[in-house]
C-alpha cells in the first residue's frame, strides 16, 4: 500500500492526522477544562511544526529530493515533539518524593527569561507536568501524544524515503 502511495497522500495523512490531535488537545482544554502545562505546549509546538512541514510539502510536490528534506524536517519535528512527551511520561512515573519542583508559570518565563533559558527550565524543573489529570486505556495524554508522534514519525520516514517513488499526484 505504501509503495503504491503518492506523497501527497502520505503528506496529506500525516496532516490530518496532526489536525485531528490538535482539535482534541484543544476539546481538552476549552471544553473539558484540562489546562495544558509547559510540556504540554511544547509537545503542541512539535505537532505543529510537523503538520506545518507536511502541509508545504503537500502544496508544494516537489521532486525526490525535496520530499526528503521536507521528510528530514517533519521527523526532526516528531523526534522532539516524540522525546518531549516521553520525557513528560517519565516525569509523571517518578516516586512522589522524586519529582522536580513546579517553576513559574510559562507565560511568566517566557516575559522575562531569554528563550533558551526558558526551554530549559521547563525540560528539567516541571513538577507540574507531573500530574496525571486525564487517562485513557490506563495511558495519560503524555503518554498517548508519544505514541502517536511516534507513529506519524515512523509514518513520515516509510512514506519519504522509501526506495520506489511514485510521483502521482
């Protein structure tokens, strides 16, 4: 089946798929009321990043070549957005007494703090990403983002740099 996609399909899916992941963290948050925390926000940015590489790609066509650079991108995109969320699961697993402390909100940070200093804080002191406030199947949302960034990773690396090219359109 896949040898038989075009990219823009594999494009086009990969997009989807992102666009149907962001309308329900945003369910989640406006209508169910679960708050994103700082991991949280950077794993949306990761997803973000991903569907927007696969939306160029998909408008733009181009040939071998730029498919694999658009490819390289989008799987820089769920490799992060893939190891933020493992991280986020890592933390929420931690004993109690292991967690890290809660910083200062994100908003905050990002007013006063330099961008890095910002990104690494929230990768290494975010004891309110800890909290488990949703589940579904026994996983947490976290845990759920890193499967399915994983999946459109894999997806993307399949689709891309398989070694027959079909060019349809």
């Amino acid at each position: 089946m896949i040898d038989r996609m075009s990219h823009r399909m594999a494009w086009l899916a990969v997009f989807l798929v992102g666009t149907a992941m962001m309308g329900y963290a945003l369910y989640a948050q406006h209508v169910l009321l679960l708050f994103p925390c700082p991991l949280c926000v950077f794993q949306r940015v990761a997803l973000i990043a991903m569907m927007l590489v696969a939306l160029i790609a998909l408008l733009h066509n181009p040939s071998t070549g730029g498919q694999r650079a658009y490819g390289v991108l989008a799987v820089l995109a769920g490799g992060a957005g893939t190891a933020i969320a493992a991280r986020h699961v890592w933390l929420q697993n931690l004993p109690a007494d292991q967690v890290p402390s809660c910083g200062a909100g994100l908003e905050f940070m990002l007013e006063t703090l330099p961008l890095f200093s910002v990104i690494e804080q929230v990768l290494t002191a975010s004891g309110e990403c800890a909290d488990i406030s949703w589940q579904f199947l026994g996983l947490s949302m976290p845990a759920w983002v890193a499967i399915m960034m994983s999946l459109l990773t894999v997806w993307t690396l399949m689709t891309v740099f398989r070694s027959r090219v079909t060019e349809a359109s």
